[in-house]
C-alpha cells in the first residue's frame, strides 16, 4: 500500500506527464511554465501534504506552496494543493468519499486566513474579485462555507461544495487498470472537461470559449473528433485555452484512484 506522500508525488508526476490535449507535458513545455517545473513541484509538496491529517487543511496548504515557491518562479500547483490537502488530511483507515465531507465540515476561519495567504503567494494569473470574502481582505468565514460561495465559477471551490463529486464520481472512475494509465488518464481528463467548463479557460477567455473547449472534448470522446486536432485547437492563442483547472482535477482523481487502489502500483504507463 503507498503511503500518502507517494501517493501524492505520483499523482502530481503522472497527471504532468501524461500527454493530455492543451497541457505542459514531457514533449512540450510553454513560455512561462515548464515540465521541469511540474515535477520539482510535485517533490516539493508530497511530504507536506502527508502531514495534513495532524497539522489541518490550511496549514498544509500555504506550507507547500511557500515549498514550491522555493523552487519555481511561477504558479504550477495551487489547484493541485487545494484540491490534495482535503483528500490527504482524511486518515488513511477511513474511506475516502466519507471521510472528506467530515474534514470538509470541520474547515475554520483560521484555514481560510493560511488559504488566503496561500493564494496571494501563488498569485494565480487572471484572478478577478469577489463580491464577498476577496482574497485580498480578511477572511470571516470557514473554508468551506467560502469556497460555496465560488462554486458556481470555479471548480475548485465546487468540490469543497459538493464532496469532491466530480473527482470521485467523474474523474477516479475513469481512470481503468484495464487499459494503459496514461489512455485512462487522458480519458479521465477528457470526460471532466466535458462535463463542467474549465475554470481556468474561462477566466482568461469567457465562459463562451470554455463551454466550445468542453464541448470539443464531448466530440473527442463520441469519436467525432481527433484528438490531435482538439490539441491544436486548446494550444492556439498562445496557450491561453489551456484547461489548468480540469487537470489539477486529474492530479486529485490520481491520487484518489492511487489511494484506493483503482490504480495497482507499478503500473503501465
């Protein structure tokens, strides 16, 4: 059985690497953000993360990203840490789908000050302002009850909402011992989009653009379209249609899928 720190470094190092349509990869890297980045990311935040169960959701979180920010200049893995830190700080001996929604609901306002905190550190781009609770002002409310408040524009911030639905009900069971990891991983990232707008696209072009990106994504999975052409598509614009939000949901489904043992370790890339 992996233990928590390696199940978060591999679902960090397998969602960067698999060659997913719009996304950094081994093959390619962006301007601004690299493969290298990625992994020296992942190495960063696998061992605190591990510690969320004994420190809380909102320590971890603004410790691993100061962590990241050690080694990279840009933001790689915000949505990653705030979607990992729920799902790690479950104990190990309890299931996973019922054991977020308790960590959920015990989330405080001094998690949503380290959040805060966290978020001004990474400084993610194309970030807007809030009606209520701004990122920039101090919080007065718990994480989760903050979270519900952007639900209906962020991704993110709905699975504090909902119970992580989407990457448990969506995202780990696409992922399948039955075929190699990275097909189950794009499929994975590929029925997400299709399913919600991704959060990131939307931010930097209109939710117009992000709902065209998901429904291109329903024509690769119908077998309507290639995904060699999906792939031009997301990387044109100077790679602002890039679906950063859906795959940091890929990286919680992975470690949701090696945790529970959808994915048998070693397995075939």
């Amino acid at each position: 059985m992996l233990n928590i720190a390696e199940c978060v470094h591999l679902a960090c190092v397998l969602e960067a690497t698999a060659r997913k349509p719009g996304n950094v990869h081994p093959g390619r890297d962006f301007d601004d953000l690299t493969y290298r980045d990625f992994i020296l990311s992942a190495g960063a935040i696998a061992p605190i993360l591990e510690r969320a169960p004994q420190f809380g959701v909102g320590p971890v979180v603004l410790d691993a990203i100061r962590a990241t920010r050690r080694l990279v200049t840009t933001n790689t893995n915000l949505g990653i840490v705030l979607l990992l830190a729920p799902l790690a700080a479950v104990p190990r001996e309890r299931d996973l789908r019922a054991g977020v929604g308790d960590v959920l609901n015990d989330l405080s306002v001094d998690d949503s000050r380290a959040v805060f905190a966290a978020i001004r550190l990474a400084n993610p781009s194309g970030l807007g302002n809030a009606p209520r609770e701004d990122i920039r002002a101090e919080p007065t409310l718990p994480l989760r009850e903050i979270m519900a408040l952007a639900a209906d524009r962020d991704l993110v911030a709905r699975q504090y909402a909902n119970n992580f639905r989407d990457v448990l009900e969506i995202g780990a069971p696409a992922l399948s011992a039955t075929t190699p990891l990275e097909a189950g991983i794009i499929r994975c990232y590929l029925r997400l989009l299709a399913a919600h707008p991704d959060s990131h696209v939307a931010r930097k072009n209109g939710r117009e653009l992000a709902v065209e990106a998901s429904r291109r994504a329903a024509d690769v999975l119908a077998g309507i379209a290639r995904i060699e052409e999906f792939d031009d598509w997301l990387c044109a614009d100077g790679h602002r249609r890039n679906p950063g939000t859906t795959a940091d949901l890929v990286a919680a489904s992975l470690f949701a899928g090696l945790r529970d043992g959808i994915i048998q370790w070693p397995a075939h890339f």
